[in-house]
C-alpha cells in the first residue's frame, strides 16, 4: 500500500476519533442558555426542569473536602512509605504495589457497593456526605498515591544521597527536604483526584443518596452534579437542556481542574496525565 | 533521645500508610464477602453461575438468581467497545504518530485528553440523546448492546489512542532514522516494525481498557435497556452486572441484596485477575 | 506566599471559597430536627411538595425525600436509615411489625405515546402485548410497528400490582426497555411512538397536563381518572402509605399528621391523586 492512500486511512481514522468529541461537545453546548448567574444560586424548581443547581454545588464541594480528608493523609503516607521503603528495600512492598493497582482498576460501583456496606450500614452513617466523601476518598487513593509517588522519587533521586552524606536524620529529609520538593506533584495529585471525585455517580447514588436540597451538615444526604445531571438525563421528562447545562458546569469545573494540574506539573507532567489516563502504574523503573 | 522517637513515630506511621492500601483492598473483600455470604450459602452457585433468570426476591427459595445472563451482557458490551475502539484508536494512534505535523498530532492529543476528562454520566447523556434515537430510527427503541457498545467505545478510546501514540513514538525514537536510512516507506515501517514491536503493549491497553469498560456502570446503564436477557444480536437490551448493582441496589434486602453483592464480588474477582495477569507479564518482560 | 504558584493559589481559593460556603449554609444537627422519608417514586414528587410546606410553616424541621421503590421505604423504615416510608400498596402480611398510614388512593394505569391512535387495549390484548405474542402495532390496526414494552424492575410496589392483576409472573413478561421511577417509564414512552408502559396515574396525569406526550388507555373500559378512583370504580387502584416503625419521633409524626389533614388534601389533589377522606 501507498504512503498516500495509508495516511488517507489513517486520518480518517483521526477525525473520527476527533469527531467523538466535538458531538459530544456540540450536543453540550446547546445547554449553554440554560447557564445564567442565578443558575449558581438557586435551587432546581419543578424537577430540575427550572431554577438552578446550588444545592448539588454545595454537595459537591462537601464530598470533595472530605474525600480529601481520607486521601490527604493516607496518600502522603502512603506514598512516602513506598519511595523511601524502596531506598531501604523493605519487605512486603509488591504486595502495597498489587494493592495499589487492585484498588485502582476496582470499578466504582463495587467501591460504592463497600462504602454502602461500611460507611453506611456498619457505621450507621446512613444516606449521607460522610459516607459519600468517604467511599470516594477509597476510590480516588491510589490515583493520588500514584501521582504523588512519582514527584517524591525524584526529589528522593535528587537530594537523599546530599542528605544522607550531610547526616541529616530521616525525619529531617523528609520534613524539610523530600516532601517540599514533592509539592507540586501532590498537588497536582491532588487535584486530579478532585477531578475523578467530581465525575464519578455511581459510587454516590447508593452512598451519599440524591436528596436534591442544600445539605446542611455532612450528614445529611445531597445530590452531586454528577447526580443531578443522571436524574435528570432519566427521570425528568423535559429535563434535557437542565441536563446539558448541569453538565456543562461539571465539564466547564474539570477543565479548569485539567488545566491547573498541568500548570502544576508542568512539561514533565504530560506523561504522568498520559500514564495516569492510560491507567497503566508509572512507577516501573 | 529525641531524634530516635520522631524518629520512630515517622518511621511508624509511614508503616501504616503502607499498610493502608492492603488494609482498604482487604476490607472490602471483606465486607463484599459478609454481605454477598447469605447468597454465597443459600443460592446455587450452578444457578447464580450458569442460570439467565433474573426474578430477585426477598427469601432465596422464592425467586430466581441468575447472574448468567448480566456476566455475558458485560463481557459482550465490553468486547464490543474494545473491537469497535481498539482498530480506530490504533489507526489514529499511526496518523498523530507518523503522518500528522507535529502541530496537529498535538492537537489530537489535547482532544484525547479532553475527551477523557469527560465524566462517564456525560457520555452516558450523549448517548441517550444523540445515538439511541440515531440506533431507534433502525431499529427502535435503540436502547441496545450496540449502545453501550458505542457509548463505552468513546469511553476508552482517548486512553488507547494516548497508550498507542506514546508507545509508538517511543519505538519511532529508536529506530525511524535507521529506517529512513534503509529507504522504507512510512507504511512499511509501521507494519513491519512498529507493529510487531508494540504487541504486547498493544494487548496490555487493550485489556486495561477494557477491564475499565468492564466496571464501568452509569454511562451503560443510560443507554442498553436493561432487561436481563442472553443477547442474541446488538439490537438486544441488555442489562450488565454493573447496572444490575446499581439499579436494584438502592432497594434490595435480604438475598436479593446479597445476590447483588456476589454480583459486585465476581466483577472484583475478574478485574482482580485481570490486574494479576498484567503485573506478572510485566515482570516477565523486566526480567 | 507570595512564592505560591497559580495553581496552588487557585486550590488554596478553592480550600477557602469551599468553607465559607459549608460555613455558610452549616446548621448545627441539633437545632434542625430531620425526619428521612424514603420509598416509593410514586409518593416521592407529592411527599417533597408536602415536605416543604411543612418546612416553611415548621421552621427548624428538614424534611429529607428520597426515591427508591416501596420496598426501599420499607428496607429503610426498618433498618432505622429512614423515619418514615414510602409505600404504593397496602402493607403484606409479614409487614405487621409497620404501622401504615393511609394518606392517599392512586390507581396503575397504561400508557402510550400520543401518536399511538390505539384508544382502548382489551384485557387479553394487554396481555399478549407483554407477554410478547402480540409485538407489532399492525396488528392492532395502526402501522407495521414493533411494539416496545416499557416494565418496571422487580421490587417496585407498581410492577407486583400490576403483574398481580393481569395474573402475569415477571418470568412471563418480554420487555424491551426496564425502568425504575415512574418519571423514567413517561420519559421513555413519551420520546417513543412504539412504546406502552403502565405507571401510576397521578404521575401520568401530573406530566399529561404539564405538556408531556403520552396518553392514558382505559382499563376495562374504565377512564383512569380520579374521578373513578374516588368512585372506586377503576379495577387497578392501590392505597398509598407513609409506613413507620414503633413510636415516630414527634417531628415524624407531626409531619404524618400534617400530610392527613385537609391542609394538605389540596397538594394531594394538584398532584392527581385522592385524598384519604373523599
């Protein structure tokens, strides 16, 4: 086959693929009338047919800071744990490895089905944020443990040896040293836990509920805009364009999510999107 | 004195942060076994197994528990998103790879990116207002198997594409001067070198893929109809193990809530072997 | 901090934004009383207008309303997740450990797509329609359509109602489409000319006059319409229940009180179903 006629193929092939996206996108955009600034402010009306999304807003960032509240902690441990346990070849450390893949390919609807069962009926936490934030604090673990660990390896490559030679103590290294380096990498983890946060339903709808009225505490059931944007999509007869323009705001919120952690990793950082995206762990030498 | 217990509490905590993960790996075994166990001891596992009738009931000997028929629905929605994705991923993957300028296989890649940050219930609406009424015009209602199909098949065709690129980018580092070297034809090159030296990256995306279209749950739910039923062609409705869990879970009780669990612990059980089979093919290949 | 990289100053934004609002709208547990009503799709719309007439003459009362099916509603009441449930049926024999208490009557009814000219379905009709021996429009006299059958997923207090009517066993039933909430059976029979689905008639009156396009059929030769249900004349009705568990906490119970009294009878009306007293 010809030079010409292959790259004809594959092209096509390329704008098919593109084409994906800008219907998807085309589609989202006719919501775009729904979105005025009182949309942020009020609560949906008839359904969601009318009024706004405040509320899931509200929800959304509730299952967001306490999602953080589980992974900020664990994963800095975590990842801290597997970067300096590999200098000092603990034992054990492929099954922390095993366990980090398991967790991250484990779909999100068996996640929610252990925070149903855990957070929920164990911890009689019922239909709540809590148990929400908390089912995706589990979810979004390892993707943050991932990211992390790949900013503590080179600040380790770079500065454990000048450490060690200047006899400075672990707790030193670490403290003042490794983990300030890795800053911006668990930010950027971070955010890109936010962002799996806000885009996931499944693990919700049996764990924090779809109450759709402005939460009042953390334990009080809510509606995320991932939620919202389901329920309306299914169970609202004329509630389409309220769907697109829910959805626009969740896309519109991911975007900016996207683009900080880019800013945050920055040219280094394309490939760890790129690993992360693909799901494959990076940490292989 | 000092030094050694910050010391020791660092090096005590950094413990349980590595303990963390097998901990949180084994709870949910754990509380997926307990709850899935009145099934595990009262229903069949012939039946839950090899049965296709989905009748759910509060007392085992009332109803019917057959997970047969959701296992296939979503292992065929899944194989269908992976052989519809997989040959566009990977003739898109060759263009951005070889025959794009620079600029424009960047702008590819953006999109692929873009695409993937995408949140599944997002896809799920394009599905149910772009291609089930697009599918209903052939055949309606057009929520069917090919849905989902279609529906996860944009799902997992950024993440392909950006494996497929990466990988061939990197092979192209090595050896496309030699080749140019040589006079062969960009063709040529792809099909004779790149193509036998990505086979098994090429096999470990898909899988990875593919295990992802496997769990996926609300983007299918939208868009295949959900009547528990052997497909027999892609117009079929269908209702996969995911949708199962989370249509019936927020009102099962008894075994019926229990079967759901089994449902959720065999999906764990095949994504668990399938992370298995990775890892050992990885270490294969370091060694 | 002046050191900040944008990025972290926009998550440091997003930290601060985020607590000020979750300060802001924070009501401490204690001095907001929270009654958890959960159960049934078809009670879910009415209980939430309810809810918040009750919230706005009883401030410092939360009402939570939250859909699933009647067996939710009663999974939930017992398991202590919910005070009061949601049931679209009279309570079973082995549900004695429930008080039910009755608020309204509602009735099942077909329906189709507004296009669909078919005006009444006999009952062996209907019958062979779900079960699948009758699966074009053709032959019911309009055109060579396959027909869609929209059902309901097991465990919904509509779907054993109407199952049991028509003497059908779910195993029976060759469905095209499963649907959970009564809002979901209307969305898809009203955005497909094929389909005929069977949902409560309050839901579908309620969407019928808010511009949705389906239809109605008889039953029996009986207009689903609150009217028959008041003279109880429609073979398929059902009682509506809110359902509790030993003594309600007293803003339960002020809220079942509230939801009996001819205060709310209008609200029940407007939603298209039939107040306990008629």
């Amino acid at each position: 086959m010809t030079d010409r006629w292959s790259a004809w193929i594959t092209g096509t092939a390329a704008c098919l693929t593109v084409a994906v996206l800008a219907w998807i996108a085309a589609d989202l955009i006719r919501g775009v009338g729904v979105v005025r600034w009182q949309f942020f402010v009020h609560g949906p009306e008839d359904f969601g047919r009318g009024g706004g999304v405040a509320p899931m807003i509200v929800a959304s960032l509730w299952l967001v800071l306490i999602s953080w509240a589980v992974v900020i902690p664990l994963g800095i441990l975590a990842a801290t744990a597997l970067v300096v346990g590999r200098l000092h070849q603990w034992p054990g450390l492929r099954w922390v490895e095993w366990a980090l893949d398991l967790l991250a390919a484990t779909p999100s609807v068996v996640i929610g089905l252990f925070g149903n069962a855990f957070f929920c009926v164990a911890l009689g936490l019922g239909f709540s944020l809590l148990a929400g934030g908390l089912t995706l604090g589990c979810m979004t673990l390892p993707l943050f443990v991932r990211t992390t660990q790949i900013g503590l390896q080179a600040a380790v490559t770079q500065h454990y040896a000048t450490a060690s030679a200047l006899g400075l103590a672990l707790p030193t290294t670490l403290l003042r040293i490794v983990l300030p380096a890795a800053g911006p990498a668990m930010s950027a983890a971070l955010i890109l836990a936010t962002g799996r946060s806000l885009a996931e339903t499944a693990a919700l709808i049996f764990t924090s509920g779809y109450v759709p009225r402005m939460p009042l505490s953390a334990f009080d059931s809510g509606r995320s805009l991932s939620v919202h944007v389901y329920d309306l999509a299914m169970n609202v007869s004329g509630g389409d364009q309220a769907a697109r323009g829910t959805a626009l705001v969740l896309v519109v919120l991911l975007l900016a999510i996207n683009a900080a952690s880019r800013l945050l990793l920055g040219q280094h950082g394309i490939g760890i999107l790129h690993s992360v995206n693909v799901g494959r762990s990076n940490t292989r030498a | 004195m000092y030094r050694t217990i910050t010391e020791l509490g660092i090096k005590g905590s950094l413990v349980a942060g590595v303990v963390a993960p097998i901990v949180l790996v084994l709870s949910i075994f754990g509380f997926l076994t307990i709850e899935a166990w009145p099934a595990l001891v009262d229903v069949p596992w012939a039946e839950m197994l090899f049965r296709p009738a989905w009748h759910p009931a509060v007392e085992a000997d009332q109803g019917d528990f057959g997970l047969a028929a959701m296992l296939v629905a979503s292992l065929a929605v899944s194989l269908g998103a992976v052989l519809i994705a997989g040959p566009v991923a990977w003739l898109t993957g060759i263009w951005a790879a070889f025959y794009a300028p620079p600029r424009w296989s960047q702008g590819v890649l953006r999109c692929m990116e873009l695409l993937a940050g995408l949140p599944s219930v997002v896809i799920g609406f394009w599905g149910l207002v772009q291609v089930v009424p697009l599918l209903g015009e052939l055949a309606a209602p057009g929520t069917c198997l090919l849905a989902g199909c279609i529906v996860l098949a944009a799902m997992i065709l950024p993440g392909l594409v950006i494996a497929f690129y990466v990988g061939m980018r990197g092979v192209a580092a090595e050896l496309q001067l030699a080749a140019a070297a040589v006079g062969l034809r960009r063709w040529t090159f792809v099909q004779r070198i790149v193509r036998p030296a990505l086979r098994q990256p090429t096999v470990d995306a898909l899988i990875v893929q593919g295990g992802r279209a496997l769990g996926e749950t609300m983007a299918v739910l939208m868009v295949v109809g959900n009547v528990v039923q052997f497909p027999t062609s892609w117009w079929d409705p269908v209702r996969p193990i995911t949708a199962n869990i989370a249509l019936e879970m927020p009102y099962a009780e008894g075994i019926h809530r229990a079967t759901l669990f089994a449902g959720g612990l065999m999906l764990l059980g095949v994504i668990a072997l399938l992370v298995i089979a990775m890892r050992l093919q990885w270490r294969r290949e370091g060694a | 901090m002046a050191s900040l990289s944008i990025p972290h100053r926009l998550l440091l934004l997003l930290l601060i934004s985020a607590i000020t609002v979750l300060a802001a709208t924070w009501r401490h547990p204690s001095r907001s009383a929270r009654v958890v009503v959960t159960g049934s799709s078809t009670i879910a719309p009415l209980m939430a207008e309810i809810g918040r007439e009750f919230e706005r003459l009883h401030p410092g009362i939360h009402i939570d309303v939250q859909t699933g099916g009647s067996s939710r509603g009663i999974v939930d009441v017992r398991r202590g997740l919910a005070d009061v449930g949601m049931v679209s049926r009279s309570l079973r024999a082995e549900e004695a450990d429930l008080t039910a208490h009755l608020i309204a009557r509602d009735g099942i009814g077909l329906i189709v797509h507004a296009d669909n000219p078919v005006r009444e379905l006999k009952r062996e009709e209907i019958v062979a329609l779900f079960t699948g021996q009758l699966s074009n429009w053709q032959q019911l006299g309009w055109l060579d359509l396959p027909v869609v059958i929209v059902h309901k997923a097991s465990g919904r207090s509509t779907h054993e109602l109407f199952l049991e009517h028509f003497g059908l066993s779910d195993r029976d039933i060759d469905a095209d489409v499963v649907i959970g909430d009564n809002e979901q059976g209307i969305k898809t029979v009203g955005s497909n000319r094929a389909a005929i689905g069977y949902v409560s008639i309050g839901a579908a009156e309620y969407a019928q006059a808010h511009g949705q396009s389906i239809r109605l059929l008889p039953l029996e030769g009986i207009a689903p319409s609150s009217d028959e249900l008041m003279a109880g004349r429609y073979p398929l009705a059902r009682q509506l229940n809110l359902v509790t568990r030993g003594t309600p906490s007293p803003p339960a119970q002020q809220l079942i009180d509230f939801t009996l009294s001819s205060e709310a009878a209008p609200m029940i009306r407007r939603m298209y179903f039939v107040p306990h007293d008629n």
